[in-house]
C-alpha cells in the first residue's frame, strides 16, 4: 500500500498490507497501534500489481507502475 507520507523525502511511504489489522470506515488500524486515515492512501498493491490507484483511470489501476496525476500533483485536484 502506498500512502501520502509529508515526512518522508518522496512524499510518499510504502507499508505492507500484513500490517494492516482493521478496516474501518474511514481509516485503517496497523499491527502497531498507527491509524491511516483512508484520505492518505494513494495505491494498494498486491504480489507486486497495483490494485488500486487515486486518480487513475479504470484502465491504469490494474498493473501500472505510475500514480494518477492528482498524486502527481501533491494530492491536490483541480475544481
């Protein structure tokens, strides 16, 4: 899973989806306590295949190695 992460160099940190202990509506709840808030995650990944991407087209999510341009762009989208 990839998340926005203001910390880090790249703006960005991947963490493992086994750490991942709880769902809820929105945030997620990681082996160590740490809450994600949903709004943070940009792409989740699997067996190295991108799953799910924010702002990606239906035809980037599945395999592409990019983020969606609202990522691209700080997470900020134009409206």
């Amino acid at each position: 899973m990839l998340i926005v992460d203001r910390l880090s160099v790249t703006g960005l940190q991947r963490i493992s989806l086994e750490r991942v202990t709880r769902v809820k509506r929105d945030e997620l709840v990681l082996d160590d306590g740490s809450v994600i808030p949903l709004h943070r995650v940009v792409a989740v990944e699997a067996g190295g295949e991108r799953l799910w991407c924010r702002g990606c087209s239906p035809d980037e999510r599945v395999g592409d190695e990019g983020v969606g341009e609202a990522e691209r762009e700080g997470g900020k989208r134009g409206g």
